[in-house]
C-alpha cells in the first residue's frame, strides 16, 4: 500500500506549494491512535498470555483433571463392611456369664462385582475424561480466535485513526486554503461550506472508530483477564496469511480435528461401554463375609459367609438399563452427526468471508486505490488551473479515503475469518499453532 502515503504526500505538497498563496500552519494529529506507555507484544505472546490467564480456560482444564479422577475410583471394589455387636448386657460389649447363648462378635463383608463390570466402570470414566479433554480443547482453541479476532479488530480501528487524522490534517490545510481564496475573492462560499461539512463528517467518523477501538481494547484485555483499560500497544504492521487449503481440504481437515466431532466420538464410545456394562447387570454380584464371636462360657466361634445378589427383577430393572443404555448411545450418533452438519456449514461460512475480503482486500490494494488516487491527483491539478470546481475535489478526497479505509477493514476481516477456521480445522493459518490434546 505504498501508493496510498504516495498520494498523501502529494497531496500535502501541492495545498503548500501551490492552492494559497499565504503560509499555512501544520497541525499535529492528537495521538489518539495511540496508546501511550503500552508495552509492546506480539499477537503469540498476547495468545500465551490468554491460555495462562483466561479463566475458561483454566476451568475446563480443572475439570478434565477432576474427570480423571474418577477412573481409579469406578476401578475400585466397593468399601467393606465393618460390624460389631453383642447379645446379652444392654451396657455396651456387655455379656451375661451365666447365659451361653451371650456373645461378642465382630464382622466383615466384602462385595465383589461380577467380573469385568468394574473395568467395563472405568472404561465408562476413561471416556468420559476424554471428552472433558476435547472440550478443553474446544474452549483453548476458541479462546485463541477471540483473541486474535480482538487483535485484528484492534488493528483495524488503531489503522483507521491513524489514517483518519492524517486525512483531517491534509482536509484543514485545504479548508484554511478555501477560505483564503474565499477572502481574496478567488474562491466561492459554497467551497468554505463544503470543506467544513467534510471537516465535520471526519469529525463523526473520528468518533466512531475512537469508540470501536475502547471496545476492542476492552474486548482483547478481557480475553487476558486484564482490566478493560490496560493500554495495548499499537499492533504492528498486519501481513495476510496465505489460505493453502482448498475448501474439500478445510472439510476433511475439519472431520479429523474439529474438537466437537472428538468429543462427541468419545461419548459414543461411553455410550458403547455402558450398553456392555448394563447386559452385565444380568450377572449376580458376589459377597463374601466373615464373622468373629467371643462367648464367655463356650468356646470362640468363627464363621464365613458367601452370598449372591439374584436379579430377580430383571423385566424392570435390567432389561430396562440395556434399553436406556441402548437409546443413549443412538443419541450420542445423532448428535455427532448435527454436530458435523453445523460444522461444515461454519466452515464453508468462513471460506467463503475469507475469500470475499481476500478478493476485495486485493482489489481495492491493486486497482481501486490507487486509480481513485490518480483520480484525486488529476483533479487535484485541475482544480489548481480552474478546470474544477473545489466540490469535486472533495469528493475525490472522500473517496479516496473511504477506499483506504475499506482496504484495512476487509484484510482485517480476511485474517479474522481464518482465525474462526482454525477451531474447525485444527491447523494453523495465522501464525499460533493450534495442537491436539
């Protein structure tokens, strides 16, 4: 965009050279764009920071860490049962020493599940640990594209000002040069009017873009857990990244890495477990249990136990869990195929916003900027020799400068669009690597 500071130098020449002839002051633009005392940081070391600080981040990874906590215990035996009683005195431990019948005793009982229902238990939390896993994922890799979205956004209004007050600059030079020439009677007033109408359009649009870049700040802090008024250096200057990938490629990409599809595979899998642990539940569960007792006038008894849970009930308990079981895991299919249809429509939705401002962002850099800037120069000369009125030339002015501004936007929507892709495809297309867990 070098053609874009050619035309404003240019420009600037020729309002002191060669439109009044009187002197005309130099303004500073106020340093809106701006953010003075701000340390400077790359959009990687701002994408760090997020993953450090950002709470929904650290949430769902304390809660892949509790999930995984879960799998020794369902691979665990049930507690034991520990008893004691007597029979005789009402006083605790108390016995009758006449009485033979009078005892002490202790016992224990050890419930053994079926065999194989205790791994098929931990496999269940295994599975579900993994899909806490992808869902971390989903929310570091979202967490990742709000933050570069914020970034380009901020980009975007810190370019737009930047522009906006140079343009303001150059406009009150011509303003002062219409004015002069209105006092000295080479210039009309309707020149005079229109230049502070233009005056006051930049003014308005000063206004907008200061707003949009507090909410951008605000927005990009907030994703780094930071107060909303920390300063941001300005971003440097932004380069669009390559999009390499076909539209067929960004597909398949997605059916292989999109965080939602791996979670929802995982509860399948759960799914599939708990409809082979509830066919175990037609198996009787085991106990084995142990007894002690301590009679004063007979000798010390000790006894075993074994015992055998019988599903007697099975019409409405296990019959119905393989059932429940069973719509549980077509349910968790179901879901991973309305989870694929929405993702391949977001895919497709940013491809195609992707290659919209690539093409607009293209065009505007190679042909419609710079040909508006001639345009601007050309009547800019005829304005000088009086072959146009000072009305044209502002509109030449304006155009120019939406232009410019339109170029900036639509490269800033280009990479915001291939940072919402990379969540869906799980590859990097703007600079910060997005891996598998």
């Amino acid at each position: 965009m070098r053609v874009l500071l050619v035309w404003r130098s240019g420009l600037l020449a020729l309002a002191l050279a060669g439109l009044a002839p009187v002197a005309v002051r130099s303004q500073a633009p106020p340093p809106a764009a701006e953010e003075t005392g701000a340390a400077s940081a790359t959009l990687d070391q701002l994408v760090r920071e997020a993953l450090q600080s950002n709470p929904a981040v650290q949430s769902a990874l304390r809660r892949v860490e509790a999930l995984r906590r879960r799998v020794p215990q369902a691979r665990s035996l049930p507690d034991p049962v520990l008893s004691v009683g007597w029979m005789g005195d009402a006083k605790p431990f108390g016995v009758q020493r006449e009485d033979p019948s009078s005892y002490r005793a202790v016992s224990a009982v050890q419930e053994i599940p079926f065999p194989g229902k205790l791994r098929l238990r931990a496999d269940m939390a295994d599975r579900e640990a993994q899909a806490a896993m992808w869902d971390y994922e989903e929310v570091r890799r979202r967490v990742v594209a709000d933050v570069k979205a914020a970034y380009y956004d901020y980009f975007y209004y810190n370019r737009a000002l930047d522009i906006t007050f140079k343009d303001q600059e150059l406009l009150e030079k011509l303003t002062r040069i219409a004015e002069t020439r209105y006092q000295v009677g080479q210039g009309l007033q309707q020149d005079v009017l229109k230049a502070q109408v233009e005056l006051s359009r930049l003014q308005q649009r000063l206004t907008v873009l200061e707003q949009q870049q507090r909410i951008a700040r605000a927005r990009l802090n907030t994703l780094l857990a930071r107060d909303p008024d920390v300063p941001l250096a300005v971003p440097a200057t932004l380069e669009a990244a390559p999009l390499p990938y076909s539209l067929d490629s960004l597909y398949q990409l997605a059916r292989e890495n999109d965080t939602g599809l791996q979670r929802e595979q995982k509860l399948i899998e759960r799914s599939q477990v708990a409809v082979n642990l509830a066919r175990r539940e037609y198996y009787p569960d085991l106990a084995v249990g142990y007894t002690y007792q301590n009679r004063p006038l007979l000798p010390e008894m000790h006894g075993l136990t074994f015992s055998v849970r019988i599903p007697v009930f099975y019409r409405t308990k296990q019959r119905e869990g393989v059932a429940e079981a069973t719509q549980s895991l077509l349910g968790a299919q179901r879901d991973r195929d309305d989870r694929w249809t929405t993702v391949a429509f977001e895919v497709k939705q940013q491809y195609l916003l992707a290659k919209a401002s690539e093409e607009l962002f293209q065009l505007y850099s190679r042909a419609i900027v710079p040909q508006s800037s001639l345009a601007l120069e050309s009547s800019l000369a005829s304005y000088q020799v009086g072959k146009i009125d000072f009305l044209t030339l502002m509109e030449s002015f304006a155009t120019v400068l939406d232009y410019e501004l339109e170029y900036y936007r639509e490269l800033a929507n280009y990479q915001i669009a291939l940072a919402r892709l990379e969540p869906l495809v799980g590859v990097e297309l703007t600079g910060e690597r997005i891996g598998a867990p």
